[in-house]
C-alpha cells in the first residue's frame, strides 16, 4: 500500500526537488562571482535547507545528535557510512558551520544544476574512481585546505552506498590522506540510519514516512592516535552505531 500512495506524493516531490534546484543554480553562479566565496556558501547552506524541507512530503524527519561534541576552530574530518544523496544534504544543512567540502566522484561534477556547480566552485573535490592514481593528490589538496582554513571534509570510506544500510567494508586510502596532510585535524565518525529506506524501492516511488538519525561520535586528534587505530575506532563505531 506504501508503494501505491507513494507514485503520486513522489511525483510532486520530485517536481519540488528539481525546482529547487534549478532556482538556485543562478543564484549560485551570482553568489560566487560577485560577491565571493561567503555569499556561495550561504546560497548552498540555504539550497539544502529547501531540499531538506522538500522530503517532509514524503514524511520524513531527520535527527542529528551530538552536534555540540563537535571541537570547533579546528579541521575536521568527518567519516561516515553512506546509505543515500540524503546524507548530503542533511549533512551540508546540520554542520553547515564547519564548511563541509566532499570527496564525490567525478560524474556528479557535471549536468546536475546546482549540485555540480557548487562541487567545482563550493570546494568540493571530484575524483576519478577508475584513475586511483589521480585522487592522491586531489585529496591532498583538500586535507591541506581544511588544514589551513579550519574547515572540514567529509569522506564515506565505502566508495558508494549501501542499498539495504548494511555497510560495506571501509577503503583506508581516502582517510589515509586526509590524516596525513591534516595533522592538527580531528577525526569525528558519524553513524547515518535509515536514509536508505528513502529509496528503498529505487529512485521512484520513495519510502515513506522515515526517520533519518545522524549520530555523531566522540572526536579523535590525528595527532594523538597512530593512522591505525584511528581506522580501527572510526570503523568500529560508526558500525557499531547501525540499526537495520
């Protein structure tokens, strides 16, 4: 019967969606290029916002804990399972506060209004999944900007996500940068349940009616810990964390 009722609420939903998006692709480019980087940043915080209301048509409601455990004035690398895109935008909205720059792969980098646009200019990196290689450097790049501007990075260690929110095992690579060109930086894990089920039928019709927890665990000081255990700790809690 969910499945039934959800044709005509996902039609609208998606019809809000895609409207969001194209108003603010414009505003966006004029955010950027006239005003800076502030102005973009605010326009993308507020981008999410409205995508975040726009799945209370589909009944979804969202709680992000532990927000405050969060060390401030320092970099962050934030390290989380992934379920679906919702987590993005839970996370760009939630800890807009710490800039959130992502590591995506190379495809979202072009013909999504809004999204790609602020990928390539918000200060996101994209990286070629196939050309392992290439994203040593990029992430490079992006540990020692949060390094020196004090903001974060968010990285989800499965490479892709979960259909069913069982997690797949994490990649060490990506954090292994991160670690390594931000050593002042904290590493904080966050569990993510239940956005899976949002598309649990696909990407049309949508789940109903869910509720999307975020749950922040206690941060760890690159300095303090060696690489290893920092993966360790990270994997275990967020995994630990999971309720199918």
């Amino acid at each position: 019967m969910e499945k039934i009722i959800s044709y005509p609420i996902s039609a609208l939903y998606y019809l809000c969606f895609g409207l969001t998006l194209v108003i603010f692709h414009p505003i966006q480019w004029i955010c950027f290029n006239i005003f800076g980087y502030q102005a973009h940043k605010k326009s993308v915080d507020y981008l999410n916002f409205f995508l975040l209301k726009n799945t209370m048509l589909l009944g979804t409601r969202v709680t992000f804990r532990n927000i405050n455990s969060i060390p401030k004035d320092a970099p962050i690398i934030f390290v989380a399972n992934h379920q679906s895109l919702y987590d993005i935008i839970c996370i760009i909205w939630y800890l807009r506060r710490f800039h959130p720059k992502f590591v995506s792969k190379a495809e979202l980098g072009k013909g999504i209004p809004s999204v790609s646009y602020n990928l390539r200019h918000g200060g996101s990196v994209l990286i070629d999944r196939k050309d392992p290689k290439q994203a040593i450097p990029t992430i490079k790049g992006l540990s020692e900007y949060i390094e020196k501007f004090r903001r974060s990075a968010v990285i989800f260690p499965e490479g892709t996500r979960s259909k069913n929110g069982t997690p797949k095992e994490f990649a060490q690579s990506g954090l292994k940068i991160l670690c390594k060109y931000a050593p002042s930086a904290y590493v904080v894990p966050i569990t993510i349940n239940n956005s899976w089920k949002i598309v649990k039928y696909g990407f049309f019709p949508l789940g109903l009616g869910n509720r999307l927890t975020f749950t922040v665990h206690e941060a760890m000081a690159v300095q303090d810990w060696s690489f290893e255990e920092i993966m360790q700790r990270t994997e275990r809690t967020i995994v630990q964390g999971i309720k199918n």
